[in-house]
C-alpha cells in the first residue's frame, strides 16, 4: 500500500487527458410537464414536488401540482384549482404550497395549503385578494406567506402575514397606508414580495417588487425584527427577485437591480449586515435581466437561475452555479434552451446531491424530453468524492486506494476491465477538477 501510495502522490505531478467513465448532464423526467413550472422542493422521502400552470405531465392530467418519487409521476389529492406559485418542503415530511388557487384537494384554501403526505389542508380562512408568491417556514415553527394579496383571515394585511399555528396576524401595521407598498414597475401587480429567507440573527427578510413597509421608504428589500421593519441600507434601485444564505452568514440578492447600497453590482450583490458590496461583474452579456431563484447546496455553493446567458463574463445557459469560496462562476452542465423568455423558474437539491429544476424551457442538456422539468445529478459529476460528503480530502483518497487495493469495479474509472495506472490518473485528474 506504501508503494501504491508513493505512486498516488507521483502522478498528482502528471498531466493527463484520460477520460473519466462518469459523466453528468441535464436529464428528463419522463417526457416533461407543461405549460409551465413555477416552483419545485426537495423532500424528506427522496421525492420532489413541481407546481406550475401545469394542466399535464408525463402524459397524464394534473391539476396544477405533481411528485416525482425517482421514476413515476403521482397527483397530491386531487391538486389545486390555479396556478401554483411557491412551494417550500417541511421537515417532517409533506409541503405547503401558495400561488392563485382557492380550492386545494376540494377544500377552500385560500392561496395557500399543506400537504402532510395524505391529504390537503388549510389555514384558517387563508388570503385573499391576490397571490401568495413567497412562503417560509420559520426556525420556530410558524409559517410567514407573502405575495400581493391584502387580506388573511380576511383581515388586512397587505403583501406578508404570519400563520402560528392557529391563526394569521400581520407584520406590523401592513394596513391601508402601512404594509408592503409602492413599486419600481407594475409587474403583474402594483406591489408584491417576491421572495422571503431567515438569517441566522433570526430575522426575517423580504425582497420584491416595492418601494415602502408600513409607510417607511425601502428599495426592494426589508427585514422584520418581529417588532418593527428596517431598510438594508438604502435598499437597490429596481426588483430583486432572489436571495440565499452563503455559509458566511451573508445574503446574497439576485434580480433586475443594477445598484444596492449606492455600489454598481448588476443584478447581483451580497449584504453582510451592514454594507452592500457587488459579485464580480455581475449578470451581463445578452440576455442578462431576468433572474429567478437562488439555492445554497449544502456544500455550500450556489445555484443561480433564471433567462440569462453570462454571469461574471461566464458564458451559462440559464443556470449557473457559484463558487463564494473562489469567487468563481461555472456553467451547470449544458443548460436549457428557452421556449419563452422566462426559462429556468426555479430550482431545489435533494439530500443526495441531485438538482432538480423547473421553468419554461423546450430542452435541458440537448434532451428535448427534459420539456420544463430536468435533473442534474451532481453525485455523478464529481466521481472523486467517493465518501459522498462533497469535499475532496485524503478520506476520498484513502477510499479510493481501499477500492483499487481490492480490484472493486467502482475503483475502474476508465471502465476497461483494468486496474491499472490508467484509473490512478483519472482518479487524480478527477479530484484535481474538484466538485460542481
């Protein structure tokens, strides 16, 4: 072993060209969904739930909403009467999902609605008079909803309410003249939260189409301290769409914005607490205005979606994943072709590494039966991380050695039959590459 050791840290020195076996791209499931996917999340099963205007999925009729469990398609219930907007998964099992439905399983359900795994159900009297386009489930337990609507509990609360558990209640005054109002373009509607996160201070923070909380000036962005609203310094100067935690505890912010803070930052920007600071140089290149989610993977790097074709000068078809520890962009596979100019909505990472996306787009990773709905399978990607913790260290090494000792096949990178220095090489050409 010392011998294949000292060989191991030889070839670290040699350059090779060999080709790994494994490779990882953009796949379908089944043959798509349509007409169009808006939300999707991960579950506790190993199951992953899509939303949308979808009316069909893999050939079957769906009422709006459909789980994926790894190679079949099912209906939640008997879905939901409108389009579905957001979807967040609960620890425990099950979901809730919001958007512009009122109806869910064949219950009243007021833009909003959870699903234990068996059946549907509704807080209290829900919202009303509008859309619920944001949902977060919050460290304690309780469930903030946000959107455009103006009631809950057929109560005034305008654009973001709080459920407990029992009842909704509003986030300050979020009345006529107070809540979430104001707006930088009228998009679908005058004013709307378009995306919610906790930090870890445990405040909460909403980001979207609006210029004032509760009477306060606040570009775009704001958080709940759970007594009063505060700006972000002075905010950005147009829709941010998106955020996510990075591992530092920073926020980062995606959308339509080309300034936060009073720093040039071009649809991207990242907030310690205190001051505003750019990403790079940001989403540029064609295309580069419409960017729709943000999620951290637990490795801790981002994933950024949207209609763009470069970030960073990084050419991307549509999705990308980032790097905060390099500051680095790269391309996420292939990526999709748009059918329409909002193409990748959305996108979720199961615990076992997968990327999971939906949005409107004919084609993801050259397959034209990833119609709206793909897969990304990371774990395949990345053959060096063979204890699956996503880092590379000497436990992969040490692993592969064990592998190669004992002439496993999962040790026969180059799949020739052979073990040999031909699979030492691809082995340290794989971990040099690191993980996506």
């Amino acid at each position: 072993m010392s011998s294949f050791l000292h060989q191991v840290i030889l070839a670290t020195h040699v350059a090779t060209s060999v080709t790994l076996a494994a490779d990882c791209d953009w796949s379908p499931l089944g043959t798509g969904a349509g007409p169009a996917v808006y939300g999707c999340a991960a579950l506790e099963d190993g199951s992953v739930v899509f939303g949308g205007s979808i009316s069909g999925i893999d050939g079957q009729f769906v009422n709006r909403i459909a789980i994926w469990d790894g190679s079949a398609w099912s209906q939640p219930g008997n879905g939901v009467n409108g389009f579905v907007r957001s979807i967040v998964a609960l620890s425990g099992g099950g979901f809730i999902a919001g958007g512009h439905f009122t109806r869910a399983g064949g219950m009243n359900a007021g833009l909003i609605a959870r699903w234990d795994g068996t059946q549907w159900h509704a807080f209290g009297d829900g919202l009303d008079a509008g859309s619920c386009r944001a949902i977060l489930s919050t460290g304690d337990g309780k469930v903030i909803a946000a959107g455009s609507f103006l009631q809950a509990d057929n109560q005034p609360a305008w654009g973001i309410a709080e459920w407990d558990g029992v009842a909704w209640s509003k986030l300050g005054n979020n009345t006529l003249g107070g809540g979430v109002s104001g707006w930088f373009t009228p998009e679908p509607s005058p004013t709307m939260v378009l995306d919610l996160i906790e930090m870890p201070t445990g405040e909460i923070i909403a980001c979207g189409n609006f210029t004032g909380v509760d009477g306060v000036p606040m570009r775009g962005i704001a958080s709940w301290d759970g007594v009063q609203w505060n700006p972000l310094g002075s905010g950005v100067n147009n829709v941010p769409r998106a955020m996510t935690l990075l591992p530092s505890g920073d926020l980062l912010v995606a959308g339509n914005f080309s300034e936060a803070g009073g720093v040039d930052c071009y649809g991207l920007a990242i907030w310690d607490g205190f001051t505003w600071s750019a990403v790079g140089n940001g989403l540029n290149g064609t295309n580069g205005s419409s960017y729709w989610d943000l999620e951290t993977t637990s490795n801790g790097k981002v994933i950024l979606s949207g209609f763009f074709h470069m970030v960073d000068s990084v050419p991307a078809n549509n999705i990308a994943i980032y790097d905060p520890t390099s500051d680095e962009w790269s391309p996420l596979g292939t990526g999709m072709i748009p059918a329409i100019q909002t193409t990748v909505w959305d996108a979720t990472v199961s615990a076992d590494g997968t990327i999971y996306a939906g949005g409107q787009f004919s084609s993801a990773g050259g397959n034209s039966d990833a119609w709206n709905v793909a897969l990304y399978d990371c774990l395949g990607a990345c053959p060096a991380d063979l204890n699956n913790d996503g880092s590379l260290n000497f436990l992969d090494v040490s692993a592969f050695l064990s592998l190669f000792s004992a002439s496993d096949p999962a040790a026969d990178l180059t799949n020739d039959g052979q073990f040999n220095f031909l699979d030492v090489s691809a082995y340290l050409s794989s971990y040099s590459a690191g993980c996506p």
